[in-house]
C-alpha cells in the first residue's frame, strides 16, 4: 500500500494512465515495433518536473489525448505509449509538425531533439 495507492488527488487521466501502465507491466513491457526494437512505455513525469513537457496527441480511432514526456525521452517511446492506447497488433503512423510529416525516422532521437515539445501528433492506422 503506502502513497502509490492513494489516488483520491489524481485526476480521471492520471488514474487512467496508472491503469493502462500497471496492465502494460503485468503485460509484455513493450511490443516490438517495424524495425523489431522494442520501444518501452515510460513514465510520466509529474506535472511542472524539470525537462517535461506536454505533447497532445490525436489518436487513430479520433481520441484526443495529452500527455507529459521528458525532453530525454526517446520518439519511440512515444510510439510505445501510441500503442498502448490503440489496437494491439496494428501498424500506426505518427506525424508532426505543419505540414505533418512522418516522424518514424527519429524514433532514435529524443522528443528534444525532434522538437515534439509541445505538438500536436496525429496517429494513424497504416
């Protein structure tokens, strides 16, 4: 028990997130992606932490959704939490920016260096 059970201050997302992680671990910790890397699903930072930042994400089935990531974080973890909120086992395409364009290539680099600070990411299925 202790503190990590006490989720009367969080809100709906928070708590939604809590579950969808503790499922995640219970679960495989990452499902392998195209490139047969597996990309894990990582904590969230707490909100205001030093090097987060927020980055909303319009998922394939048309759910709007925002989350925090640090700037260290990788794009592939992005694309881990993007699959966890979507149907297991279907390919996803993310894309940023304006015009969007396809952001599997940095799935190497961190959100920092992508510059996903603060975007919008527009999932589909491919």
């Amino acid at each position: 028990g202790g503190a990590a059970s006490d989720i009367s201050g969080l809100s709906e997302e928070e708590m939604l997130q809590m579950a969808m992680a503790a499922s995640l671990e219970q679960g495989a910790a990452g499902a392998p992606q195209d490139d047969g890397v597996a990309y894990v699903v990582t904590d969230e930072p707490a909100d205001g932490a030093e090097g987060s930042c927020r980055i909303q994400f319009r998922l394939p089935d048309g759910t709007r959704s925002v989350r925090r990531f640090l700037t260290t974080d990788l794009v592939g973890n992005v694309y881990a939490f993007v699959n966890s909120r979507c149907e297991s086992g279907r390919m996803i395409e993310l894309r940023s920016g304006f015009p969007p364009k396809d952001i599997s290539s940095m799935k190497d680099k961190t959100v920092g260096e992508a510059g996903l600070a603060g975007d919008m990411i527009q999932g589909r299925y491919i």
